[in-house]
C-alpha cells in the first residue's frame, strides 16, 4: 500500500505577553519565562489534532518599570 503524503503548513507567529512579576516572589524571570513557554507549547497542541509539532523560543526578556 503507498503511503498517503499529507501537505503541511509552517505557520509562524510573535507574541509578545505582559506578565506581572515580582522580584521576590521565589522564582526567576527565566524560571516564569520556561513555565510559560512549556504552557503555550502544550496549549498549542490541545488546540487541534492537526497540528504535529510546536517550536518555540524566548527572543527577549525586558523589565518594564
């Protein structure tokens, strides 16, 4: 039997997110920034069964006072 070859689509996005964050609160900005990138990961995939993998990076950490 041959095999069926799907077409896929490379969708790319940014997002930007404003998070409250307090400096003593027990965990580093890279700490929440992991945490939160591992929930869009996941949240991505809950999304659709067609989607078949998830790339993500961190491209910037600013502190706004």
């Amino acid at each position: 039997m041959e095999k069926v070859v799907v077409p896929t689509l490379t969708l790319s996005f940014a997002v930007d997110l404003d998070v409250e964050y307090n400096s003593f609160g027990g965990k580093t900005a890279d700490e929440i920034a992991t945490a939160l990138q591992d929930e869009l990961d996941n949240l991505l995939f809950d999304l659709s069964p067609n989607v078949t993998g998830v790339y993500t990076s961190l491209t910037g950490l600013n502190f706004n006072d």
